[in-house]
C-alpha cells in the first residue's frame, strides 16, 4: 500500500489520497516500508518534521564555508560546546572543528525519531556532524540530554578526562523555555513579555503571512525571576564551576556565551523585558567568570551576535518582521551575514588569529556591528511604519526570512531531491 500525505508548507494543511485512513499519520510522507517522503509541517513559529538529508547538506554548507575561509590561527584544539545542535551553537561546533582542526565535545538536548515522527532537526545535524567529522578525522563526542543537570555535566566531564584531558574553550548557546534546577528540583519556565506596562506593536503573523498589530501583557514578578532562571548566567556559571573543580579545564582557557541586544524598536518584548532581565544576568556572569579565571589566565566573554532566523528567534514577537526588513537593507548592503559567517568572524577577527575582540563600553564582544551601523538601521525605521500586509513580499526581504526558516529543519537545501524517500531512523537514502 502507498500513502500519499502533502502538506501545505504555509499553513500546515494536509491533503490526503490513500486507500486508508492515516488521519493521525506523524510524518508527511510516501511510505515503502521504512522509507518515507518527508515534508514540512509548520504549526506557529516551529516546524514539526525535519529532513536527515537536506539537515546534513544544511551543515555541510556551513563546512564548506568554513573552510573556504581557511585556517585560523591559534586556534582552540579541544572544544566543549553546550548547546551544539542548532544555529549559533551548531556554527561553533563547525567553526572549532574545520577552522581550527578542534576535537569537540557537543551537548544537546534533541528528540530522535520515534513512533512515526522524525526526530528533531538538530538530533539530524548533531548526527551528520559526528558522521562527517570522523570522515574527516576529527574527534567528535556529542551527549543528548538536560544539560542544565548535574548528571549530564558528570557525563561530560567524563568524556572530556577519558578522551581529551582537559578543554581549552566552553561555548555556552542554550535558550530553552523551561529548566529544571539541579539542586531544587523546581521546575521554572520562561516567558517573553514586558515589564511594567502592556506592549503593542507590529509582528508579523508567519503562519498566515499577516503584519498585525499584537499586544502582550507585562510579566509579574514571579515570571521575571522564572525567566532568569531559565535564561540567566547560573547554569553557565555551574558549568565552569564544575569543569574547573574537576580539573578538565585548561589554563588559558576562553568560555563564550551568546546574546543580542537590537535595535529599540524591539526592546520593550526583548532587551527590556523578562528575557532582558536574564541576558543582564548572563553579562554579570560573564564578570565574575573573568574574575574566576583571571588566576589561570582565562577569559570569560558575552557576545552580542546579529538578530538572524533561529529556532529561538522565531518566537520572538516583532523580531520575524524586524529580520524580515533588516534582511532586505544589510543584503543590498551586502553586508548581511548567517550563524555560520557571524561565528567564523567571532573566533577569527575577535578570538584568535592573533585579534582583538571588538569589546564595547561593558565589555561585550560586539559581531552585532554591522547589524548596528547607523545607515542600515535609519532604513529599517524609514520601513518599519510602511510595512503592511499587502506590501511585505516588496519591501521585505520575507521571502528570505521564510527559506531560512525552512532550512532550520532541513528543507529548501539546493541538491537535495525532497520527493526521494529517506529512512528517518536513520538519516540515509
């Protein structure tokens, strides 16, 4: 038998021709036995299906890129990187390994397929990382779990001390919308919303391609303090706590952590709101783990990267249409930069290559420069009070925002051929 399920990748609607009922079929998809044609299911700001092929040319893009670049100097050799899966984080573990040769340690916390579902996107890229790092002949360990618990930092601890002794670099990259503590066992969830007065502005709608007008509460106390603690500067500062006292942390040794800061016209939902609060905190971490370091000779540094299309960036109210009209100004600019060029350019003009990190007034790596300049961001503000629904595709760059998107979990990779049935379990033709 053959099941045919397709999906309008705009709204998430099926349409169905089979000689059975599959209503609660989990995958789109051509089913021949373990084989499947996978396609987009998109319900809100995430999409519910990733493709094993088109996620492993997504991360063989950003190599290639890598090592277009070329080698960079002094490069760490042993890299940890908490959060390795997706986007930012994801473009750290590529740059480590392929433009520093680094042998790299990946903590992540994704879903493998399971019960007709595929698994996670970045379950498929963390794999096609081991796979083609190892073809390569680079060391590659990653750990799937709760990394803000005490029993995956043993287990990474313990990698690192069979495997490589001590690292000598810790990227941080973690945004999760809840966490449970290690010590309390409480669990605490975070929110994105103003604080002290009810915020209304425009988003955009990306489900039905509407610029609206939307309107959120502000957040109360307790839901401020639950956002710090999910999205602040403990769970990083336990992680070097406890890499430290178990001696696999090398002298000399650079933690970075990643953030954003924006332009005002997103400030009231985002830098002065509850996820403010907690990316305040991350900076003050970041201050005592210099203090911390300082002995061994170490650094501890935040860096405010650029606001791109991300699975945590799509959340965002605002921001889907702030990154839809930036995208249309940095690219006639052809200043516009992804994950994988911002984190090249951070490890190789800021970190190592014999650089200096562009540090601002608080001490922050800046790579959000040219995000920031002031002639990109007086043209976003001359579109921002024009943008409408009828005119989104002409003024923005929505289009973009959506393949990007798409390409998170796999899908829109140029040589990838989507009608083939690949094996989900397996991320193989």
């Amino acid at each position: 038998m053959l099941l045919l399920v397709t999906v309008d990748s705009k709204h998430g609607h099926r349409r169905r021709s089979a000689s059975c009922n599959m209503e609660n079929s989990k995958v789109s998809m051509t089913s021949t036995e373990n084989l499947v044609v996978i396609e987009p299911r998109i319900r809100g700001f995430i999409c519910i299906t990733a493709h094993p092929v088109g996620c492993a040319a997504h991360v063989q893009e950003q190599i290639d890129y890598v090592k277009k670049q070329g080698p960079i100097k002094d490069a760490p050799k042993k890299v940890l990187v908490i959060g390795a899966s997706t986007g930012y984080g994801l473009a750290s573990r590529i740059s480590a390994a392929y433009g520093g040769g680094a042998a790299t340690v990946g903590v992540y916390f994704e879903k493998p397929p399971a019960n007709g579902k595929t698994a996670t996107a970045g379950w498929y890229n963390s794999l096609a990382f081991d796979s083609k790092a190892k073809e390569a002949g680079l060391y590659s360990h990653s750990i799937n779990g709760d990394a803000f618990s005490d029993d995956i930092k043993a287990q990474t601890i313990e990698v690192i001390k069979r495997d490589l002794g001590q690292v000598d670099m810790v990227v941080y990259s973690l945004a999760s919308p809840q966490r449970m503590h290690p010590k309390s066992q409480t669990l605490f969830k975070s929110v994105l919303k103003p604080i002290g007065h009810t915020f209304t502005a425009k988003t955009l709608d990306t489900d039905k391609e509407l610029v609206k007008e939307i309107s959120i509460e502000p957040a109360n106390e307790k839901e401020i303090a639950d956002t710090k603690e999910v999205m602040g500067g403990e769970d990083w500062q336990m992680w070097i706590d406890a890499l430290r006292q178990a001696n696999v942390l090398a002298d000399g040794a650079i933690t970075v952590a990643y953030s954003y800061i924006g332009p005002e016209v997103t400030w009231p939902i985002y830098r002065d709101g509850s996820i403010g609060v907690a990316k305040l905190d991350v900076e003050t971490t970041a201050k005592k783990l210099n203090e911390d370091l300082a002995a061994s000779g170490g650094k501890a540094y935040v860096s405010i990267n650029k606001a791109l299309v991300t699975q945590a960036s799509s959340a965002i109210p605002v921001v889907p249409l702030y990154i839809s009209l930036l995208y249309k100004v940095m690219k006639e600019k052809n200043t516009h930069e992804g994950c994988i060029e911002q984190i090249y350019r951070l490890f190789a003009a800021n970190l190592y290559n014999g650089a200096k990190p562009n540090l601002d007034a608080a001490g922050r790596i800046r790579i959000d420069d040219k995000e920031m300049e002031a002639d990109v961001q007086a043209k976003v503000d001359a579109l921002w009070p024009q943008v409408t629904t009828e005119n989104l595709k002409q003024i923005s760059d929505y289009e973009s925002y959506r393949s990007e998107f798409l390409k998170l979990f796999g899908f829109g990779l140029a040589g990838v051929d989507y009608s083939v049935p690949v094996d989900p379990s397996m991320g193989q033709n």
